[in-house]
C-alpha cells in the first residue's frame, strides 16, 4: 500500500503525520518505507537527526539520474537508507531538488517515481511526505499513490483550502491514476474543549467529506518528539498521541 500524505496549505502536519504513521507501522511489524518529497526535508530530519547530514545519496541523486537519460539508471533501493528503527527505511529528501524540479516538470517525468515503485520489492507500506504545493513532486507523488490521506487542522482557512485540494486529486486522479482515492482527511491539532473545531468537524461530516474517526490532539510533546528525532511510538508510547496515531494506523484499511 502507497500512501501520500498531501495538503496544499503548509503548518499542517503533514511530515509528523507522515512519519508517525510510518513508524506505526514499523513498531507493528511492517517492512516501511518513508518516502520524502520535500525539499525542506523535514520528514528526514525527524528520522534521521543529525545523520541527514552524512547522506550521500537523496532522491535529489534519482532526479539526477533520469535527468542525465542513463541507459542503465540506478534502481531506486540504491538511495534508500535505514534509519535508528526496525523495518522502517527512508528515501531522504535534499535541498537540491528545487534546483531539479523545473526540468523534471518541462520533461515530463511525474510518472518516473510510480514507475519506480512499481519496480520495488521488500515493502509492505510506503508513506509518501509532500511539499506545501500542487508541485512537480506532490504530482509525481499522486500518481504513484494508492490512496491520499488529507491532514486538516481545524481552522476556517483550511476549511476553505480543502475543496480546491480534493478537487486536484480528483483531478490527478481522472488523468494520471485511476486508482487513487482519498482515504480520508485526518482532523489534526484537535482541541476536544473548543468549539470551533468541533463545529467545523460536524459540518464537514455534513457535507458528506471522509473524516477519519481517530483525531489527533494537540501536544507540546510533538515538539519534543522532533526536537529528539524520535516519532511519539518511539519517544513515548504510553503518550495520548502516540495513541491516537496508532489508532489512526489501526482505522486505515491495509
């Protein structure tokens, strides 16, 4: 299963989520491979620490490789690194590839990822990190995605964002990739004892949209959790949120 967690609108959660649903299921059992599509690397800082700086070999170096027509290019488990957690890998993310992006996009290339994948053994989940835009990588990361999952913080500005982003999946989804679907949209930074968030839940549940059952509260500890390079599973998995992203895991099909 190939997961892309995607929302135009940045601050969302988008790596966090990424990364401790990935180390979910990891902690289960799971042979996983993050994938990080940002070029701000956040998702591979948050796995790797102060290792991402030893990193040698990025997706930056793939995007290379198909830029440079190679007759016999690398296959993509060349640039996929372990990281301090059993079963869980990474693809990490470089600076480098908004210095790639426009070529890749001029040439055409948003399939060379799904078709990389495709190629792909040993994995029995891949979650997928996206930039804060309808970009290059956050198409190519669609298109080679069996489902999209949709982080959504609570407030009346990503009320108005989510409609035009399930607009361009559906819109990915009709002219690159049949298959994508929107697995649901994860409610984030939820405050139980305010009444905003609850209220835009309820009208959005109205309007007949995929919210997930399982929300994500709103913890300092998060902060914690990056700061140490640690997902919550790992750092604290007695916590309430590490809880609650395993019962995120849990509601998603597999």
């Amino acid at each position: 299963m190939r997961r892309v967690v995607f929302n135009q609108k940045g601050g969302v959660g988008k790596s966090t989520i990424a990364c401790n649903l990935a180390a979910i299921a990891a902690e289960r059992g799971r042979r996983t491979l993050l994938i990080d599509l940002d070029p701000q690397a956040n998702a591979s800082r948050y796995v790797l620490g102060k290792a991402l700086d030893e990193q040698t070999k990025t997706l930056a170096n793939f995007f290379d490789d198909i830029l440079g027509y190679k007759l016999f290019p690398e296959k993509l488990d060349v640039y996929i690194v372990p990281t301090p957690f059993a079963n869980l890998s990474l693809l990490p993310s470089d600076p480098r590839l908004e210095e790639v992006q426009f070529k890749l996009e001029s040439r055409y290339k948003m399939y060379k990822l799904r078709e990389a994948l495709e190629k792909l053994q040993g994995y029995d989940e891949v979650f997928i990190d996206t930039p804060p835009a309808l970009n290059f990588f956050t198409r190519s990361a669609l298109i080679a995605a069996d489902t999209c999952l949709i982080p959504f913080d609570c407030d009346d500005f990503s009320r108005r964002a989510l409609y035009s982003l399930i607009d361009s999946v559906r819109e990915i989804r009709s002219d690159h990739n049949h298959g994508l679907c929107i697995e649901g949209i994860v409610v984030n930074q939820y405050q139980a004892r305010a009444n905003l968030p609850l209220r835009l839940v309820d009208e959005l549940r109205a309007e007949g949209l995929p919210i997930l059952d399982a929300f994500l509260s709103a913890s300092i500890k998060i902060r914690e959790s990056h700061h140490q390079a640690k997902p919550m599973i790992y750092l604290d998995p007695r916590h309430k949120l590490s809880n609650e992203f395993a019962a995120l895991f849990d509601s998603l099909s597999h």
